[in-house]
C-alpha cells in the first residue's frame, strides 16, 4: 500500500496509488458484479467502499478512517467522471 | 417550483446557484449546464479558493478528446430548489459545471438562442439513480 507518513501527498501520487491498489487488488473482485458503481479507496491501507452513490461510499471510507487519503474511481471504468460528452470507455 | 437561467450570446447555457462548506459559508455561482458531464457539479479554481474548501479526496476524468484530468474532490451543498442538497463536486481547472447526476430526475428545457430562457423543473417521478 502506498506510504503516506510524509504528510502531504500530490493528486498524482493518490490518483496513481488508489489505481495500482485497484488493477492489482481489488479488479477481479469487483468487476463486473459492481461495474458502474463508485469505489472509495483508502490508499494506506487499501480498504475501500463500493456503492452506487458516490458520498455514500465515501462516507462509510471516511467512517473507517477519519484521516484517510482517498481515491475515488468507478468500477469497470478508467475514470470516475466524463466531462464535456467524453466517451467513458470501459476498457481500463 | 424551477430553476431558471439564461443562455449567453456565446450559446452557453447558465445558471446561478448557492453553493456552500458543509455548514459553512456559501457564495452564489455561476454554472454552466453541461449534459456532457455526468457528475454533479464542477468547480472552477476560483470557486474552491473563494469558498476555501477542503478536498476529501481525488480522483480523475476523461474529456471529449480522451484525455484523462487527475483532480480533486470536495464535499459541498448546493442550494436546489429551496432546499440545501449534498452533493459531491469535482474541480475542473476550468469553469463551474453543472452535471447530469444534478439534473437526475428533473426536466431540462433550454430557448436555445441568446438571451433565451433555461428552466429546470424536477419531474413528478422518477426512477431511482443507477448508471
């Protein structure tokens, strides 16, 4: 899991954390039974939160670990969000 | 009851909406309708500065070009219809968007010429949210 003892960590070294811990730890559990649904990852520890609505997810992370850094994506795709009619391709 | 915005010369369709800290202070914003976005809203720069907002976590986004953007994300309320609704935002590094998971369960009309007039109305039933 990703070290975060050195306190501040850049959107990239979350981002690239909370999506090595899903390829490699959590894919093949979650896809595709949960496909479409939002995963809240905490990326020291690598627990997560999976649910259709995205704060629910997050809240039950938060819940867990208060000082958590989290990651937020969506199972099955390579992104949480498309902006501007992006196609959300499902190939990760 | 509605929500009502305008169209911009520049064929941008508005909207003025409160957004607030949770339990904080709250600022009035524009938002820019995108049915493009499947997020509830998004905010500009500037917005996250003027509210001072806290991320609670980050995550990333895919634009019509297939790039991928690594941003934040924030927990706020948006005033909607009379009522305060929770709802999570994404910063964009652009304008204020509001999204497709916003508008979930209501009806959008839009005059499309400038000036024209944008009304979101909720419908009287909806199915509940899935993707």
């Amino acid at each position: 899991m990703a070290d975060t003892s050195n306190g501040h960590l850049t959107t990239d070294q979350v981002v690239d954390a909370g999506e090595k811990i899903y390829r490699e730890c959590l894919r093949d559990r979650l896809e595709p039974t949960h496909n479409g649904e939002c995963v809240v990852i905490e990326i020291q520890s690598g627990d997560y939160e999976v649910d259709a609505q995205e704060l629910a997810a997050l809240d039950r992370a938060r819940a867990r670990h208060p000082k958590g850094r989290f990651y937020l994506g969506r199972v099955g795709f390579p992104t949480l969000y498309r902006i501007g009619g992006g196609k959300l391709d499902p190939a990760r | 009851m509605s929500i009502l915005g305008h169209v911009e010369d520049t064929g941008d369709s508005m909207v003025t909406l409160r957004v607030r800290v949770r339990g904080g202070s709250s600022l009035d914003m524009r938002f820019q309708v995108d049915t493009g976005f499947n997020g509830a809203i998004g905010l500009s720069s500037q917005a996250i500065q003027a509210l001072n907002l806290t991320e609670v976590g980050r995550s990333s986004y895919v634009m019509a070009d297939g790039s991928k953007t690594r941003t934040a994300t924030y927990d706020v309320d948006i005033e909607w219809l009379g009522a305060w609704r929770r709802v999570l935002a994404v910063g964009t590094g652009g304008g204020s968007l509001l999204g497709m998971q916003a508008l979930y369960g209501h009806r959008l009309v839009v005059d499309a010429i400038p000036g024209g007039r944008l009304e979101i109305t909720p419908l009287p039933a909806a199915p509940s949210e899935s993707r």
